[in-house]
C-alpha cells in the first residue's frame, strides 16, 4: 500500500470525525453557547450544506492550484477550524467556522480520492477509493464515541482541541507523504470540460444510481434507533451496539466494494443492488425480531458501502480527464441525497406508514438502481468506449 494512501486515510478520518462527532456532544455545545438544541441543529445542517453547495465550487476554483498544495491548504483549514471552534465565544461564530470547515471537507474528499487513483495502477483504482472511505467510516466506528466521550468528560471544547491535534498529525502527514511531482498531464481541464464530462452516460447515471443507494441507506438509517426500540424491541442500551455493528460492516464493506470494482465493477454493482433488494425484504419481514435483526442491520452496513466504492470508482474512471468538477459532485452529491432520504422518510411517517416500512421504499429504489445500471451497462458495452486517460497535477 502506498504511503501517501495512508495519509490521505488520516485526513479522511480527521474530516469525518469532526462532521460527525458534534451530534454526540450537541446539548453540550447548545449549553455552551446559550442556544438551544434544535438551534445547535444548525451546526449539523450548516455543515452539510457547505459540503454540497461550496465544495463544488470551491473545487472549480482551485483547479490549477497543485493536488499536493491544495490537499495541504485544506489540512490548514481543518487545523485552523478546529482551533477556531474549541475558542469560538457565540453561536454564530461557531456556525460560520463549521461551514468553512465543511467546504474544507467537500474539496477535499473531491481532490483525495482523484488523487488515491493517481498513485495506483489502473486496476486498483477500486481499493484506492476504498481506503479514502475507509477513513469516513472508522471515523464513526472510532472517532465519533472517542471525541463523544473526550466532550463528556472534559466538556465540549476539549472535544474540538482533540480534533485540532488530530489535524496536526493530518497536515505532517500530508506534507511528509504525499508525492510533490506530476502523476500526469500537468494541465487542468477548463470548466467547459469539466461540466461536458457530466453528460457521459456513465457519469450521470452513476450519480442516479448513487441518489437510489443514499434513498435506501439512509431512509431507514435516519430512523433507526426508534425502529430498534418501537419494532424490534430493543432495549435502548443495546442500540449503540448494533449501530456500532453497522459501521464495523460498513467498513468491511468499502474494502470488499473496493475489490469488486477492481474486479467487475458493473456486473459486481447490479449484483450487489439486487443482493440489497433482498436484504431490505428481509429487514421488513424480520425487523420484529431482535437477533435476524442485528445480523441484517450489519450485512445492510456492509452492502451499502460494498455498493457506494465502485459508484464513485466509476464516476472517477470515466471522468480521468476531467476530474475536478465530477469529483467534487460525489460528496456533495452523498450529502444531498442524505437530506432527501430524511425528508422522504419523514413525509413516510407523517404519512401514517410506520417504522415498519421505511424498508420498504429501499426494495423499490435498489430495483430502480439496479435497471439503471444494467441498461447503462449494456448502453457502455454496446458503445464500445474506453475510458479516458488521466489527466492530473499532485
């Protein structure tokens, strides 16, 4: 495994952390800053959207800096931001940090997992990806319930200076492993390009076939622990355990995911989402049942994840000569999607369908994802196209 790997893997831990582990301490922070907690919500939205909405377009305009630089200046960010928010006196403040910190993030998984590709061969571009994600899915395995527990003892701002070293070891990181001399073609595409590249029928049905897999994960994800508690009858204590399972799966799964798109990346793809179909049938017809249902929860973990490294892999392979705009669409494309999936699910139960049958909607749009899939497959081989060559400055 190459070196600068690991160190896009540490930044990739550090970023997700520090998305995630503020809804562990989130009454704290609200008590801290003298808001409330739906008003501390905020900072878990803001950030989200400064993913989605900024990363993209802070991507474009940093085309023509180098990878490596770029990466750099995004450590510093994620330095500075954890700083910043540990010393952060009101809640706006603390809201502002965050989004600039989320448009950090939003880049720099963009930038990371062009990069990743760029030092493999071209046949383990899969795992490449997959150790990127890998970073996102620790981070919530580990990183999340340490700098929860960090936050609970020591109070919400020894949290943040946690994340702050966390970063230094990042930036050394970064500035120790990554390689300072071209992988390719030393000229960035120009926005035309970069927007042109969208409409391959690779690309954008893989951003479809990416919008069914966040629909199926995270309707029922968003609402997990109640259907846990109200469905299956779980005892609240055990709910981190099984929520823990699913990351432990999620994990594996990036790795497994990773494999396959190295492998055969379609076939593995629309094999995978009918394997998921099954799974969701299983989750509604056993969700009553506490031990099928821990074991399905961890092999759902697992198959998402197993689904989403060759997704992006895809994404990355057929825009190689264009890579930065693309990129940048799948984090912001996650979070998106991520949004909808809990507004779906909430307009579900409003609607008078239980927990029961948040699964439900996941048959449906793995099925839908899977036809997508097989037909852009057959559209691809009929084509008789390769992928472009590609085109990057580290």
């Amino acid at each position: 495994m190459p070196l600068p790997l690991i160190a896009l893997f540490i930044a990739a831990f550090a970023f997700g952390t520090t998305e995630f582990v503020i809804a562990g301490v989130l009454p704290q922070v609200a008590a801290g800053l003298d808001v409330s907690v739906p008003t501390a919500g905020y900072l878990v939205s803001g950030y989200a959207l400064g993913i989605a909405i900024g990363g993209p377009l802070m991507t474009i305009a940093t085309a023509r800096i180098s990878r490596k630089t770029l990466l750099i200046w995004l450590a510093l960010v994620f330095v500075a931001g954890q700083l910043a928010c540990a010393l952060a006196p009101c809640f706006a403040s603390m809201l502002l940090i965050r989004v600039l910190v989320a448009v950090a993030h939003g880049v720099y998984f963009g930038v990371a997992m062009v990069v990743a590709t760029c030092l493999v061969r071209e046949d383990q571009r899969g795992m490449a990806v997959a150790l990127v994600l890998a970073g996102l899915t620790v981070s919530n395995i580990v990183g999340v319930p340490a700098g929860s527990a960090i936050g609970n003892v020591f109070g919400w701002r020894a949290t943040f200076w946690a994340m702050f070293l966390l970063g230094i070891v990042s930036l050394v990181a970064m500035i120790a492993l990554l390689p300072g001399a071209a992988v390719a073609a030393a000229r960035p595409a120009g926005l035309m390009k970069e927007v042109r590249v969208l409409g391959r029928q690779q690309v954008w049905t893989s951003l479809i076939i990416m919008l069914m897999l966040m629909m199926c994960q995270f309707v029922p994800f968003t609402y997990i622990a109640p259907m846990l508690r109200e469905v299956t009858g779980l005892d609240a204590a055990y709910i981190p355990l099984v929520l823990l399972l699913n990351g432990v799966g999620a994990t594996a799964g990036v790795f497994i995911g990773g494999k396959l798109a190295d492998w055969k990346l379609m076939p593995s793809i629309i094999a995978l989402m009918f394997v998921q179909a099954c799974v969701m049938v299983a989750m509604y017809l056993f969700s009553s049942y506490p031990l099928p249902m821990v074991v399905i929860v961890t092999v759902w973990g697992a198959i998402n994840f197993a689904i989403g490294t060759p997704i992006q892999t895809r994404i990355l392979t057929w825009t190689a000569d264009a890579p930065n705009l693309a990129s940048s669409l799948i984090p912001s494309g996650f979070n998106v999607g991520i949004a909808l999936a809990a507004f779906i699910g909430a307009m579900m139960l409003t609607g008078g369908f239980g927990y029961r049958a948040l699964p439900v909607l996941g048959i449906f749009t793995m099925l839908l994802g899977a036809a997508v899939a097989l037909c852009s497959h057959l559209a691809e081989h009929r084509s008789g196209l390769t992928p472009p060559a590609r085109a990057i400055t580290v």
